[in-house]
C-alpha cells in the first residue's frame, strides 16, 4: 500500500538520509536515460512536485540536466564521462551538504563522510594546491600593483618562445578569473599578459614603476587572448564539444544555448588564436558558422601540416 502524500512529507522532513537516498538514485536514473516528471515520481513513490524540487537542487549544485521533445529529463553525459565511475565534484559537493545538515546524530554521519574524503581525495587535492598556489600568486602580485612596485616573475615559461626565464615587470591589472595577470615586461617595453600557471615564483623587488606612461589596461576574451578586436564568432557543437567548452572556458557559457539537438556558441573574442586552439583539437566535433575569415583562418592552420 502506498504511504500518504502527508505522511511521506512528514518521513522526509524526520528522516533525511532517506532523500540523500533517493537523490543518489535519482542522479543515477537521470545518468543512464530519459524520464518524465511523472515516470520519475512513480519510480520514487513520491509526488511530481517534489520531483521538480530534486531537478531544481540537481541544477543548483552544477549538474547539467536537460529535457528533450517528450519531456524527459536526463543529466548531460559524454564519452570521456562515464556514468558508473566514481563521484563528481558536484556529487560529492551535494552529498556531503546533506549529510552535514540534520544527520548530526547518526552514527553513519562520519563513516559516510570519510568515504567520501577517500572517493574524492585524488581527485580535489592536486585541485587544491593549484587554488592555494594561486592565491599565494594573486596576493603578491596584487600588493605589487597597489604599491606600484615592480616583480619579478620567476622561472617564467613562455608559449611562444618554449623558453624558462625570469622576468622583470611592472603589474597592471588582473585578467578575468585571475588567471592571467596584464603587466610591462621591461626588457622590451611591451605590455603582455602573462599566465598565472606558467609563474614558478613571484619575488618582489621593492622598486617603484619605472615605465607607467607605457602601460595599456588591455582586457582578456574568454579564450585568455589579448587584442584591439571585438570579432563575433559563431560554432555549433555536438555535445562533446559543448561541455569541453564549459568546462575549459567557463566565461563562454553566457553566449553558449541549445538549438534542436545542438548547441551553439555565438560569443566575442580578440583575435582567432585563442578560439582557433580549442576549434583545432575539436575539427571533428563542431562546425564554424561564420564568420568567413575565421574559416579561412582555421583552414589556413590545417593546411599548414598538409604533406
């Protein structure tokens, strides 16, 4: 016999590891097919409005779901994302929300959570060095900015010259995200932008500006390019493509929609390079919409390593 809508409302508000159950389910379901709001409410025993309370939470904490013709909903998947692998940032991010909140007294709270610590720990620890090194980087920059001094940039690795050196600058401003920072090299007077990653250590000097009339405050695109253009480029993506694109340049997804069973990105950038990079290694997965001179441009590239 099935439980009444009230008094199913009552055991889920007294006891929450049952929902932490069914979400696990339910992330499950939603990963390997499609379901209706009422196929889903069915399958749990539950009502559909509490069904959409589960997708709305889902899509809160990052998980990609979508709905295709019939209304079904499914959570996005790709080839190089297994459905029966070990938890994802936004699983786990979710899971031990809920355990933290109302299960203080359940002797399953610590062991649940050490599991998770041991399902997660490879994979956010390198995670978490980057993000501590990193901010070690951007205080030190930022404290040379404010003061208006120059550092020194050491053990610096360069795309373009594939060469490691230190080197002398004065700081200007921040790229988007803080993974960049914008700054006059003093060896050749130039303004260039210079990755965050690429930095071994910044060393401060204690030497103010030296060449502040030369300084250009120059923004980044979303591909971390620096130009004077503000080129519109469109591509369509299979699903691969698109959520490389999210997950690689997470300043692209505003300009990023779904049309049928594609996706489409319409956006800005400053220059082709930054764009022609992630096209390049994804030729077989998209196609360029326009404009015809970023088509020439790609094509061009693909030429060059024709025997």
């Amino acid at each position: 016999m099935k439980r009444t809508g009230s008094k199913r409302q009552k055991e889920e508000a007294i006891i929450p590891q049952g929902r932490l159950m069914r979400l696990f389910q339910i992330i499950a379901v939603l990963k390997q097919g499609r379901w209706t709001i009422q196929h889903l409410a069915e399958r749990f025993d539950t009502s559909e409005r509490t069904v959409y309370r589960y997708i709305r939470l889902l899509q809160e904490v990052d998980f990609l779901i979508e709905k295709d013709f019939y209304n079904r909903y499914f959570i996005i998947t790709s080839e190089d994302q297994p459905t029966n692998t070990q938890f994802s940032i936004e699983e786990t991010k979710l899971i031990k929300k809920l355990i933290q909140s109302g299960t203080d007294d359940n002797p399953l709270k610590n062991t649940l959570l050490k599991k998770l610590a041991l399902n997660s720990e490879l994979d956010s620890m390198p995670r978490l060095f980057v993000k501590v090194r990193t901010a070690k980087l951007v205080d030190e920059i930022a404290t040379a900015i404010r003061n208006k001094h120059q550092v020194v940039l050491k053990n610096y690795h360069s795309a373009n010259s594939n060469e490691i050196r230190d080197r002398l600058v004065e700081p200007i401003h921040f790229g988007d995200n803080y993974h960049s920072v914008m700054a006059l090299d003093t060896g050749d007077k130039i303004c260039k932008q210079f990755k965050l990653e690429r930095i071994g250590e910044v060393v401060q000097v204690e030497k103010a500006y030296q060449f502040e009339a030369l300084h250009q405050k120059t923004s980044s695109d979303i591909f971390g390019f620096t130009g004077d253009g503000n080129i519109w480029v469109s591509l369509e993506l299979n699903m691969r493509a698109y959520l490389l694109l999210r997950e690689e340049y997470p300043l692209a997804i505003p300009y990023l929609e779904k049309k049928e069973d594609k996706y489409v990105f319409n956006g800005p950038v400053a220059n082709y390079e930054g764009i022609g990079r992630f096209v390049l290694g994804l030729i077989d997965e998209l196609k360029i919409i326009g404009p015809d001179n970023f088509k020439e441009f790609i094509s061009n590239k693909i030429n060059v390593f024709k025997p």
